[in-house]
C-alpha cells in the first residue's frame, strides 16, 4: 500500500499572517520540533549500545516531518525507538567498526611515507565519504522498512549507486559537517540542542523524498506505515486536492503554495547561501595575508614559535592579524645523508612533505637548517636561491666570506649562509637536536618566496658576527 503523503494537498486559499497555521507559525513549529529531536537524540545515544535505534528513530522522525505527517515528535520518536532498538546493535557495530577501521587506514597513509601515498590518502577519503553516505541509507531504510543487517545494508549499497548525485552530497556534507565541528570546538556546546537537526535533516529529506519515491514507483508497503492524523485530511482538504490542476492560482497563492510545500528546501537553502557568503566574505575581506614565514628544520628555540612569532612580526611592523609573520620550528625530519640515516625521535612523514610543500608552494621565505640537511637537499634538486640573488649589494660585499656552495644534481650551484654565533642565535636559544647539534646553522631563502626585501631585513635582523 503506497504511503499517504499530504504533501501535495493545498487548501486552495490565501492564508492571512495573524492566522494561527500562517507560514511564520510553520516554520517555527518546525525548527521548534527538531530542536526537541536532537535533544531526545542526545539523551538517547547516551548509553552508546543504543545509539542505532536513536540514530534510525530519528530518521524516520524526519522523514515523516518531510511529510509534513510526524505527530507528536516525543511519542513518535519513542515509539520509533522501542521498534529499532532490538534490531539496531548488530548494524551500530558495523558502523563503527567501520569508521575505526577507515579512521586508522587515513591515520596510516598520514604517518607512512610509500609511494603513491597521496593517492591512496585521496582514495581513502573517498571511501569514507561513500561509507558514511551509505550509512545514512542503511538508517533511513530501517527506519522504513523490517530488514535483517546484511539486506539493509546490501540493499543501502544499491539506493547509494543508483543515486549517486544524491549519496556524494550526503557524505560530502557529513565530512564537512564533522570537519566545522572539529575546528571550531565551542560548537559542541550547541550540539546536544540542534546539532542533529542540521547535520541529518537535510538529508533525511533528501533521501527520504527518494525512497518515497521508489515505493511509490514499485507499489511497495513500508513496514512502518506513516500515521495521519484523520483530522488533518477532511472533505475539503481532499477536495480541493482534486481539483488543485484545475485551479488558477495568484501569484500570492504559488508563493503560499510555494513556502507551504517547501519550507525545509527553503531553509536548507538559506543555510547554504548564507555559510557561502559567509566565507566569501571572510576571505575577500578579513583573509589574512602572510607576509613572511621562517622555517627551522630539526631545531627548537627557548622563546618558543609564539615569541618568535611576535618578533617578526615587531619587526616588520605588522599586527599579526590581518598581516602576520610566523615562525615555525614543528619541521623535524629524518633523512639519509652521507650514507647514513640522520635520526630524529619526535620526525614525522608529514614534517618532511610539509617542508617541501611548502617551498613548492611559496610558503617559506626564509630557514635554517643543518649542514648535513642543506647538502641532502642540494643532492634532490633545486630548492634555495643563491643568496646573491636575495641580498643586496652591500650585504653580499659585507659578508660574502659566509657564504657556501652546494652542488646540485644538475651541476648547478645553490649558497647558504653559514649563521653560527649570530647575534639572533644567542636571543633566540636557537639549538638543533642531538643529531645535528655539532653542525653548522646554514640560513637559505627557498625559490618561490615572495618578498626579498623582508628577507634581506631579516638577514641584517640575525646580526652576524
């Protein structure tokens, strides 16, 4: 028996704005409700083994409130909840199983440099994306439909593929939903009251509206029949539901119609259009602009990078807000150099493709690094300018006895400044780690920076001796 839905059912009048069901009232009713869903939500998944049968009794919730059919919200969640919870453990430890499993494979491609990493990181996020995306179906088609976990999930696979605009906009959504949540941690003290609502509603709707589509295609009965209270549907309102094609509606008319039928795509919408703007705006207006970055590689200073920080940017005169420098010493890498492995306890794969992506990238003005680092990078290519072509006339004439070659592997040569005992060393507390602590600090400018006059200032900055 196909679903009753009065979705399409239009009273056929225009609604006045003091009346008690007016458009503003709808709305409000409705973000009202779903602040009381995620609430129940949050209580529910407390006792983590029932977070499946929370999780699918919200679903189906939101999706009868696609319907405009839901009833009462707390009894009909309740009810959802009693029917889902024997059934929901078994699937609640495939999905996390699967999301610990996905998590420790990006953690993995993250840590171990191999080849092809990068490739098999992106393919990892796909994964995830289409995992949660499936998930998603799986909750929804339990919510609608008595199935064992193997069939929900095989047949959640299918509905993923078949409608796979719909599934990649889903996972998307998720990902970058989790992703907000994780930079701006305050976030999580709002989420107990709407945080469900605005990362699973949308998508209730969107795949709900799907699924009630293909019932209605197939001429399938859901296992859980939608209620509709027998008062909102009278004589009229099917009457004029038939005779709906016929009418000549006005153009107040569409727009009720419009915003009766389709307030949550409205809203939705809204949403969207505002966080793009919003972010739009940030970037064109409030982005902040690096002006010059100081790398140091296998090193740590006494001031720490905040201090260091603060110096730069005291000394290029910027206000470290819209206009910042920045100093980072989180660059500790290991590397082969002379036939042997230059160890560093605390190196990380991704220190070491931070460095040279960020050379690559422009990223990096200026760094100091160890000898034995400085040759192993002359060794893989093209990396630092000369340093003549960076300073000026009188600093290179000043100081030019400080200068080192290094052979590349093309022949051709890249200097660094030998900096040992430099007046911004013996500030600073600069120091390598133990095993490059008996080397010497070489000062390179990375090609593709930007600014040589900062990076000439802060050459006479470093006071040599």
């Amino acid at each position: 028996m196909p679903v009753l839905s009065i979705n399409g059912i239009y009273e056929g009048k225009i609604m006045d704005f003091f009346a008690g069901d007016n458009i503003y009232n709808r709305v409000m009713t409705k973000v009202f409700d779903l602040c009381l869903l995620s609430i129940i939500t949050t209580i529910c998944c407390i006792p983590l083994f029932t977070v499946g049968a929370a999780f699918t009794a919200m679903y189906s919730v939101m999706m009868k409130m696609g319907n405009n059919i839901e009833g009462p919200i707390v009894s009909s969640y309740i009810k959802e909840f009693k029917q889902n919870i024997k059934g929901s453990i078994a699937g609640s430890t495939v999905i996390v199983i699967g999301v610990l499993l996905l998590c420790f494979d990006l953690s993995a491609w993250t840590q171990n440099e191999v080849y092809g990493r990068s490739l098999f990181y992106g393919l990892t996020i796909a994964v995830i994306i289409m995992f949660v995306a499936v998930c998603d179906w799986y909750l929804a088609l339990r919510a609608r439909f008595v199935e064992g976990v193997l069939q929900a999930f095989e047949n959640a696979f299918r509905f993923a593929i078949v409608f796979l605009p719909i599934t990649l906009v889903c996972g998307i959504y998720t990902i970058l939903s989790i992703w907000v949540i994780m930079k701006y941690a305050f976030l999580l003290l709002f989420f107990p009251l709407a945080g469900f609502a605005l990362v699973f509603y949308p998508k209730a709707l969107l795949i709900g509206g799907r699924i009630d589509k293909y019932i209605e295609d197939k001429g399938l009965a859901p296992a859980y029949e939608y209620e509709v209270d027998e008062a909102c549907v009278d004589d009229e309102d099917v009457k004029n539901e038939e005779n709906t094609d016929e009418q000549l509606l006005s153009l107040k008319d569409k727009m009720s119609y419009i915003l009766y039928n389709h307030t949550a795509g409205i809203v939705l919408g809204a949403i969207v259009t505002g966080l793009v703007l919003a972010l739009g705006y940030h970037f064109v207006f409030h982005g902040q602009v690096s002006e010059f970055n100081l790398a140091v590689v296998n090193g740590y200073s006494e001031e720490g990078d905040i201090d260091l920080t603060d110096d730069l940017n005291e000394l290029f005169g910027l206000d470290g807000k819209k206009k910042y420098a920045y100093a980072d010493t989180n660059y500790q890498i290991s590397y082969e150099y002379d036939n042997a492995v230059v160890e560093n306890p605390v190196s990380d794969t991704s220190f070491f493709d931070k460095f040279f992506l960020n050379i690559r990238t422009g990223m990096i003005d200026a760094a100091i690094i160890p000898k034995s680092f400085y040759d192993y990078c002359n060794f893989q290519g093209d990396f630092f300018y000369d340093v003549e072509y960076v300073l000026s006339k009188t600093q290179i004439s000043q100081y030019s006895d400080k200068f080192i070659d290094g052979n590349t592997a093309d022949g051709n040569y890249n200097r660094g400044i030998v900096i040992d005992g430099c007046g911004y060393i013996d500030k600073t507390g600069l120091s390598f780690i133990d095993a490059n602590a008996d080397e010497s600090y070489i000062l390179v400018f990375p090609i593709n920076g930007s600014d040589k006059e900062k990076c000439r200032t802060f050459f006479d900055n470093i006071k040599l001796k």
